[in-house]
C-alpha cells in the first residue's frame, strides 16, 4: 500500500503577509479586513501548492502566525514585555560561528514577553479564522485531510518564562488549562491537531542545560503530562506531536540522544509521532526504533523526517525511500507516514530554505514515497 505524506507545518509566507504580520507585531496601524484578505488568499495559495507536489494531509503553513510559539502572545492574557534571549549551548561553544549566524541576520527578530498575569484564552476568533481558511482552501483545491499546529504548554514556557506563577508546574496547568479549548476547536473542525513540543528535546540545551539527563527527562515527562492532561478529552488518533532538536542549521553536539527521549515521546496521548530522522546529527537514531521495537505501542504511527529543513539540498527520491523502508521495515506500512524533519517557516519572514525549494522537497516526499 502506498505511504500516506505530511509534512511539519510550517511553510515560506510571503512577503506581503510577512509585513501584515510585522505590522500587527509592531503595534502599526495596518487595515484589519486586507489583513484578513492576505491571510485567506496566501493560505489557498499553499494548500494548492501542497496538493500540487504531492502531499496527502496538508497545513495552512501556519500562515497568521508569527511563529509556532510566541502567537499564543496574541491570543491569551498574560504576557507583555520582552524575555532575555538565551543561545543554545551548541552554538556558544562555537562563539565565532554564533557571531557569524548574529551578523547575517540568522536569529529571527520578534518579541517574546514574559508571563505575567494569569493565562486566560481571549477567544477563539482568530483561530477560527485560521480553520475556514484552510477548510476553504482543502474544498477549492481537493485536499481530503488537514491538520493544524498549536504550541504545546510546555513549549509555550520554554520560549515565553514565567515570571507570575509561584512554580514551573503550576504555570504549565495554567497553560494546559488554557489551551485546551484551542486543542478542542481544532479537532471539532474536523482537522487532526498537531502539537509542536521541540521543549522535549531542545529545551535541554537552552533552558536546562544545568541538569544531568536524567533530570531533564523528568522536567520534559513534567510536560508532556501537563500536555495529557490537556488532551484529556481528545482521542488520540485526532493527535499529532512533534519533538526536534532545534530547526537550525549549527553543530547540535548538545543534543540529547533519541533514545533518551524515546519513552517520553511514546508516552504522548497522540496517535502520530513527528521526528528528526535526516539531519547528520540524527539520521543514525533510526536504530532506536528498531532496536526499541518492542516498546512502540500498536497504536502509534511513526512520521520520520524524510527531508532536512535547514539545507537547499534537494533529497533524491530514492534516498527519501529508503529513509521510509527503514521505519516500514520496524511497524509496517500502514504505519509509517513521510514527514519533514522541521518547518519551511518556523518563524514569519525567516527561513534557511528558499520557498520553491521548499516545495520541491515537499514534491521529492511524494516521489520517494511512491517508491516506497
């Protein structure tokens, strides 16, 4: 049977929807129905794109948003200010190479406040407005499946710190509490709900790099019960969640390994399971789920990245093949989905990946999974 194909979420905005949502951003007197407008159109412009190279369940690019996390500032109450900024510890280990990415703009520039009220949803307006957008688009250009991204509590504290709560756990079920209508709308929609949780992995070398291994991976289970917790109300097969490394291009000698990592991730309630598996720092881990078969749960259904996001290289189908026969070789088929290891746009208007490229190794999943 052929291999189903995805992707993360993320995909390049234009620059017209960039300056909207930097306008937004800045606080600038922008018009409010063009915004909306720009939104809609740029939005059936990449589900006709997805469609076109291939892809079986498609996104909305994350469009409106300014990034996969920091939205939630628009959204909820509670945030203001800017938080400190803090390099992975792999990129200050190599300080010329960090002051290279500094001077040729590779750190995106947006806001990212600090907690401090009390997290209350302030409606789900715009996220509504997000799922017409794409279930017009999935109608107008014959997508039969979607999903839609939504920041996970966990790393929603990584990148937005606390400065209100009395103790990490308790802002984390502020958070869960929060989101979990958001989570609800999604999947209510009839679109699958995909959880970006990069804090079980890349928050050990940003934020916690201070604990041993054993202990991040209690602080990371700490999230993703919080994140259960959340989803309470969801059947797992509605799910998606996606764990990474940090989507940049840079040494990542500070990783933690998979296998680590590998009982937390399949302690998620969500059916599919999104991961890094072609960058050079990860591409070998494919091994820990062959060697931890046995400890997959039946239910889960693995979406390996088959394409790297940070390089312009575009993979050759045969190579995205055999990627996929290794993890159809562990659970079958029927349960491996083509992904990518990351997002084309993680954050609005900053991408290592240029856009046509970006759809041509969305076009090279397709190929390597009929292969497959």
């Amino acid at each position: 049977m052929p291999v189903l194909t995805t992707h993360t979420g993320s995909l390049p905005r234009t620059q017209k929807v960039v300056d909207f949502i930097f306008a937004r951003e800045r606080e600038e007197p922008y018009d409010a129905a063009a915004f909306d407008a720009a939104m809609t159109a740029a939005v059936a412009e990449t589900v006709r794109k997805q469609v076109a190279a291939g892809i079986d369940i498609v996104s909305d690019g994350e469009t409106s948003k300014i990034s996969y996390a920091t939205y939630v500032k628009d959204r909820y109450t509670g945030f203001a200010g800017d938080g400190p900024r803090n390099a992975p510890a792999d990129l200050k280990l190599f300080p010329s190479f960090l002051k290279r990415v500094a001077a040729e703009g590779g750190t995106p520039k947006y806001a990212r406040p600090v907690c401090v009220g009390e997290v209350r949803s302030k409606g789900q307006g715009e996220l509504e407005k997000d799922i017409a957008n794409l279930e017009a688009a999935m109608a107008e250009h014959g997508a039969r499946r979607g999903f839609m991204n939504a920041a996970s509590p966990g790393v929603i504290s990584l990148f937005l710190q606390n400065e209100y709560y009395a103790t990490r756990d308790a802002y984390l079920a502020a958070l869960a509490d929060a989101m979990k209508t958001e989570y609800e709308t999604i999947v209510a929609a009839g679109l699958d709900l995909q959880l970006d949780c990069p804090d079980l992995a890349l928050s050990r070398h940003m934020l916690f790099n201070d604990l041993s291994e054993a202990e991040f991976v209690k602080v990371a289970q700490s999230h993703v019960d919080a994140l259960n917790h959340a989803l309470r109300d969801i059947p797992a097969e509605k799910v998606r969640i996606h764990i990474c490394w940090g989507n940049y291009e840079g040494p990542h000698v500070c990783d933690i390994p998979m296998d680590r990592m590998f009982g937390t991730l399949m302690s998620a309630k969500a059916q599919y399971l999104l991961f890094e598996t072609s960058n050079p720092r990860h591409a070998h881990e494919w091994t820990v789920f062959r060697d931890r078969a046995t400890e997959i749960p039946d239910d889960k259904v693995l979406v390996p990245g088959v394409v790297d996001t940070t390089t312009n290289f575009v993979e050759h189908p045969m190579l995205v093949a055999q990627r996929l026969q290794r993890f159809t070789d562990i659970v079958g088929h029927d349960r491996v989905i083509a992904g990518s290891d990351c997002g084309f746009g993680t954050f609005a208007g900053f991408g290592a990946v240029d856009p046509d490229i970006a759809y041509a190794k969305l076009a090279a999943i397709a190929e390597g999974a009929a292969l497959a």
